[in-house]
C-alpha cells in the first residue's frame, strides 16, 4: 500500500428525522443561506418545503437561486455568485443531485475568491477561499455531497470539466433517503452506474497491494448490483434507496483509492459526450465501461478483470482470460437489465463527432489518460466507435 492522508470531516446527517439537526448546524455557519436547487423538482416532492421550512425555523434567512441545469451550466454559476454577493449570504445550500452540489460548490468558491467563475474550472485562478457548504442530497450517484469535486459545463467551449478543492467540501450534508423515492427509474439506473463506475474507476488499477480498498470496492458493486434493480422496480424501496444512498458517498470520498496509485479513465471519456451531446452521465459511463474493459483486456489485465467477476458476480470459470470476459459481457447484461439504453447511437450521439471527442479527450487529459492501461487518442477512439 502508498502512502496516503484521508481528510474527510463532512458532517453526515442520515436518515428521515434529521431536518432540525441539519438546519441547526447551518445556523452555527450563519444566518444567510443561498438555497441552490434546479429545475423545480424539490418544490414539486416536498423537499424544499421540509428544508426551508427547518431553516427559517433555525432562524436562518434564504434566497432562492433555482434552475440548476443536469449538467451544470457556468452560466448558472455566474448568476448565482451575483446573488450571493448582493444579498451578503453567508452560506451555500444546494438541495439536489450532483449538479446542484457542483454549481453550488463553484458558487460558493467564486465569490470569495473572485474574478471569473470559469477561469477556476480551467485552473487559471486560484480558490484561495468558499462559502461554507451545507447540502441536501436528493439523489444517489456522484458523491459530491462528500468530496471536494465539481463538474461544470461551458457551453460556448464545448467543454464539460472537472477542478476541486478542499475549501468546498461540504462541511455536513443530509441524507434522507426517503428523498430520493421520487427519483425516475432511468436517473436511478444511471446513478447506479455512476457510483459503481467511481468504485471501478477505483478498483482496476495494475499495481494490487491494496487489498482491503479493493475488498471495500466489491462490497459497494455488490450492493449496487442487489439494491440498484430493486430501486429502479421498487421506488419506494427505503433499503434500496438507504443502501444506494450510501454507497453514493463512499464510493468517492477518497477510501477506495487511498493507499493505490490510479487515475481516472472512463469519467474523460464521458464528460466529452455530456459536453458535446448532453448526454446523462451515468448512462455514458454505462455504455462506454464494459467496451472500455474489452478494449483493454489482455493477459496483463485479465487477472483483475477475472477478480472483479469471481468477486462481484460470482462467476465459477478458473480460466482468467474466460472468467474476465465473461465478467464484461455479465456487466453489461447488468446495465441492460436496468433499463440503461446501451449504444452511443440510442442516447443521440453522432457518429461524425467521434474524431473530434476523442482528439479533445485527449487534450484535456494532457496527452494521455494514465489509467488501469495507457489511452492514446486512437484507444479513445475505437472505444467510442464500439459503442456504436
Ligand atoms: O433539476 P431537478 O428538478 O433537480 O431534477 C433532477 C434532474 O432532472 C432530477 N432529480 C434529482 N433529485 C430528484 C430528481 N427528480 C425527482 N426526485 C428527486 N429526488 O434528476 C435529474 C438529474 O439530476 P443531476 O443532479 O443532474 O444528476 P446527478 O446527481 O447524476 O449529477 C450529475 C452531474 O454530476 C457530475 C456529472 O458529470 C453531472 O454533471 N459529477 C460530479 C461529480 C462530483 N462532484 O464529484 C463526480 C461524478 O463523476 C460526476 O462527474
Ligand atoms: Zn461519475
């Protein structure tokens, strides 16, 4: 195992019951709160009544910046940061999904540290200080409601990008699974995929001396793969949704990847789709995993891959090479079984746009993707055209 430091200190509130606590802690922050949601869904299922409501209870007042978009726009950022700065708002509260959290952690950063909210996304400015953040997750797949990351969308550029740091970890966020029954059978598939792709993300990596992070890897897609469809049948599955929910937070926190050397390799290759097409992200995940397993797969990586599917699925096959392919072909059918349309072409992409996605993939990743095996361009490339 590496060297590693694990920092998390996010205050977790879990469970239904828990809204006054949450709001007192808000209050111990300030008595100011920018309320950050997106599209309406919060209003329409009650959630933000529930919060507010605890809120003003605590003596805390709001403002409201709604119309968060699924994949966050910086346009909304930027309105956001204006309303911040006018109304002299002393802490961020986003009550929604990952694009919420996200707009809402560059919010906070913006205006304290100033200047133009996109140049932090692309690293040409500092965050050298944020608003406290307090969120209230109403959907489970990214994780941000306990790390320290933030994907926003720039429309103009055509760019869809990922930048952090600590000064926006939430300092406590709610969890009340019960919020998430109202959550649509495809976003709870694709959340689904998106938390077992940050465990995979995690988890496929050469180097295997990291045997308890590995070991907390298989738990959480074993999870995912028991409670995932039960969800997506049942909606108002409080296990399901209890267990999705927190394997949402742990599969991004830093846990699974203390202690390895990683880097990321299928999220690159995703958020050029949501940038160009718009795309959900956890069913772009979902389609470009099992193509990206395929692509990769060899005798050096055939061990782990077979690992993942005695583990996971509890395939019996000895032989690694047949064990590892059969592991790719089950995780799609797994995809597939929930629902999650399966092929680029069914989410609206277009194949004349392969080229360019995989030349910008790869420039954004610096010129190669560092993964569980090397990507160069022409890896992006045939990759996305298997999943044609
Ligand atoms: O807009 P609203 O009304 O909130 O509706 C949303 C949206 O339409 C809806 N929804 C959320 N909670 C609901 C609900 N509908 C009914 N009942 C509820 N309780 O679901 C739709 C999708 O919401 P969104 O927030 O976009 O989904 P998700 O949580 O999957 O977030 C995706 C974004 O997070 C980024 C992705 O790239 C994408 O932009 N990611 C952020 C990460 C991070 N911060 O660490 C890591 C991830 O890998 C990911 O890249
Ligand atoms: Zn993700």
């Amino acid at each position: 195992m590496k060297d590693f430091v694990f920092h998390v200190p996010t205050k977790i509130f879990f469970g239904e019951g828990h809204a006054a606590d949450f709001a007192n802690e808000v209050k111990a922050y300030g008595s100011k709160a920018l309320i950050v949601y997106g599209g309406g869904s919060v209003k329409q299922n009650g959630i933000y009544d529930d919060i507010v409501g605890a809120l003003h209870d605590a003596g805390v007042e709001t403002v409201d910046h709604g119309g968060i978009e699924p994949n966050p726009r910086v346009d909304s950022v930027r309105a956001g940061v204006e309303k911040a700065k006018e109304h002299d708002i002393d802490i961020v509260v986003p009550i929604g999904g990952g694009s919420t959290i996200d707009a809402a952690k560059l919010i906070a950063a913006s205006t304290v540290s100033g200047g133009e909210p996109w140049d932090i996304v692309i690293k040409k400015q500092a965050v050298t200080g944020a608003l406290p953040i307090a969120s209230v997750l109403t959907l489970a797949a990214t994780g941000s409601e306990m790390d320290s990351g933030s994907v926003i969308t720039n429309l103009e550029t055509k760019e869809k990008l990922g930048w952090g740091s600590p000064e926006v970890l939430p300092k406590t966020s709610l969890l009340n699974p019960a919020y998430t029954k109202t959550v649509s059978p495809y976003q709870t598939a694709s959340g689904t995929a998106d938390i077992m792709s940050h465990t995979m993300e995690n988890y496929f990596s050469i180097d295997d001396s990291a045997y308890l992070e590995d070991s907390f890897s298989e738990g959480l897609l074993r999870t995912c793969i028991h409670y995932g469809p039960l969800a997506v049948k049942e909606p108002d599955n409080l296990e399901a949704r209890s267990n999705l929910m927190w394997a949402s937070s742990w599969a991004i926190n830093g846990l699974l990847k203390s202690g390895k050397t990683q880097s990321w390799s299928v999220h690159p290759m995703e958020h050029e789709l949501s940038a160009y097409f718009d795309i959900t992200h956890g069913v772009g995940l979902a389609i470009l995993t099992p193509r990206w397993l395929r692509h990769l797969l060899s005798d050096k990586t055939a061990p782990k891959i077979a690992r993942f599917g005695r583990r996971v699925f509890d395939i019996r096959e000895e032989d690694d090479m047949k064990a590892a392919e059969e592991a790719i072909d089950t995780l799609y059918d797994f995809f597939k079984s929930i629902d999650i349309p399966m092929s680029l072409r069914e989410v609206g992409v277009e194949e004349d746009a392969l080229e360019k996605m995989a030349k910008s993939c790869i420039e954004h990743a610096g010129g190669v993707i560092r993964g569980f095996v090397d990507l160069h361009e022409d890896d992006v490339l045939a990759i996305y055209k298997a999943c044609f």
